[in-house]
C-alpha cells in the first residue's frame, strides 16, 4: 500500500475513536511529503533519520515526530501493511524538561488588562475591547483559547451565567457556569459589540477581528505577545520561552486551587468538578495544570497544619 494512502487510513482510525489528531496528522502528511510516493514498506531507516533530524539539534520536535511515527508503525505492522519498524532504536535525543506552565500574579492580570488599551488606534477602534473580553474570558473561565475565539453570540446566556461549549476538544460539548462580574463585563461587551459595523445575530463572533470576522487564534497569540511586552512580564527562571496566552487557563486552574484552600474547602472532592468544568477526559488532565506555586503552597501547608495540630490535640 502506498505510504500516503496508509497515512490517510491510520488518521481516519484515530479520529473514528474521538481523537481531533490534528497535530500528529500535520508530523505524518509531512512525512508522506518527505518520503515521495512510494509504498510502506519501501521507507528507509535513513530517510526517518532524516526526517527526525530536520535542520537542527534534536529538540521536543524530535520527539514528537518519533512518537507519531512509533504508534503509525505500531498500527501498520500487526495489519501486515510493514514488516517492520524503520524508526532508530539507538542514539534517541534524551527528552527535553517538561514544559512549566508561567503563573500569573493577580498584578500581572492588571497590567496585562490595562494594556489592551494600547491596542486602540484610529484604524483599528474595536481591538482592545475585543482582547480585553478574552483575557478575562480566558481568565475567568479556564476556556482554551480556540474555545473562547470560537464563541457565537448564541452561545452567551447571559440570563442564566451560562457558555455553550460546541464541539471543542475530543468532540464535546460543555456548559460552563460564569460568575456575576464575568457576566457583567460580557453583557457591557455585548451592549457595544452590538453597535459595531460587523456581522450581527445569533451566529455571530462574540470575538471579531478589525474585518469582522472571528479572532483568530494565531492573531490572539501575536497581539497577547505584545500585550505581555507592554506589561512588563516575562520569566525569570532562565527558560527560553515567555508566558503564554493559554497560561491563563494554568491561572485559571491554580487560583481557584488557591481560593477553595481560603473558603476551608474539600479541595479533594472539589478536583473532579474542576476537571469536568475545564473539559478534561480525566482527573490526571487537570493536574498538569496545577502547578505548585508559592501562593498554593501556602495555603495547602496551612490546612495540613491546621489538620496536624487536630490530629496531635486527640493524642
């Protein structure tokens, strides 16, 4: 069988069991373009190797590529489509360390929110409203980003606090609960969205471009880039990335960690509430995203010690 052909079977699987596969279905129509129209089991070792290699030292990249290509091969050879695997087995590039999400402090937030106001230009009259509401979307609500850009101006109960979710990650849909000052800066975004030359009605972007149509999430990240640069925020452990836009989601997660510990809440029987508002198949999901920050250490060191010392006054 021939390698794209293959390729184009193998993603047809993984979707068919829910998965969006975008991202590995990018690593493998990439590969099928490298290797030429040949079929499976023409592939060469050195050509993966060259494929894995690119133009660089190993980074998470390789990885990422060899992972696909491990679970493509794990496919196509029980299948009888190879009969063997073509990927190295000696000389892997040891993983990188495991990317740390950058919290943000509530002060970051502020200066963060004020900055949209520099977006505002004479051409562009709408932009820093528009970030401005999906910063505190993103902020307020855990969404991801291509959730929030998403959004239609159905999807926005404000009567009930409620967002309508469709189709995001894994094909699901979700209702997420919103809080009273969330629902009020979206109803006075709303209020003025409404009288902006740009599409109108129900399936409407709640978030638009300077064209009127839906934000879209490269342009979100470039315009977040500065926004960050005019706040004044970067990181200062010596990591060679900056914070991101979907650390606000990481915020999210860990300021309600950290407000839970303040309120004297179960924080335990409260996780799995957690993880089903944030849209995660499973408990494991969401506690990639609880980073132990300084702030959340505190707090957890003073409920285990207020449980210590109970426990050491019954002794």
């Amino acid at each position: 069988m021939k390698l794209a052909k293959l390729v184009s079977k193998f993603i047809d699987f993984k979707r068919s069991l829910g998965m969006r596969y975008e991202t590995s279905g990018f690593i493998l129509r990439s590969f099928c373009r490298r290797m030429g129209n040949i079929d499976v089991k023409e592939v060469q070792p050195c050509q993966v190797q060259a494929f894995l290699t690119g133009q660089g030292a190993p980074t998470l990249t390789w990885i990422r590529k060899f992972s696909t290509l491990r679970r493509f091969y794990d496919y196509a050879i029980p299948r009888g489509y190879a009969a063997h695997s073509p990927l190295p087995t000696v000389m892997k590039p040891k993983s990188p360390k495991r990317f740390e999400a950058y919290i943000y402090s509530t002060e970051e937030l502020r200066r963060l929110l004020a900055a949209t106001a520099r977006l505002k230009t004479p051409t562009c009259p709408h932009r820093g409203e528009v970030f401005r509401m999906l910063l505190l979307l993103l902020y307020g609500t855990g969404l991801r980003r291509g959730e929030a850009v998403s959004l239609t101006m159905a999807d926005v109960n404000l009567h009930d606090s409620l967002l309508t979710i469709r189709e995001s990650k894994f094909f699901k849909s979700r209702l997420v609960p919103i809080g009273p000052r969330l629902t009020m800066e979206l109803a006075a975004y709303i209020h003025r969205r409404k009288r902006w030359p740009f599409p109108q009605g129900p399936d409407a972007a709640l978030l638009v471009s300077n064209a009127g149509a839906p934000l879209h999430p490269r342009l979100a990240v470039l315009y977040f880039d500065k926004l960050r640069d005019w706040a004044g925020i970067h990181r200062d452990d010596g990591a060679s990335y900056q914070p991101r836009l979907h650390d606000l989601r990481h915020t999210f997660a860990v300021h309600r960690l950290v407000h839970w510990y303040r309120q004297g809440a179960d924080v335990q029987r409260l996780l799995p509430s957690l993880s089903t508002y944030l849209g995660h198949r499973q408990l494991s999901d969401t506690q990639h995203y609880l980073k132990l920050t300084p702030e959340l250490l505190h707090e957890a060191s003073k409920r285990f010690e207020a449980y210590a010392f109970g426990e050491v006054a019954h002794v």
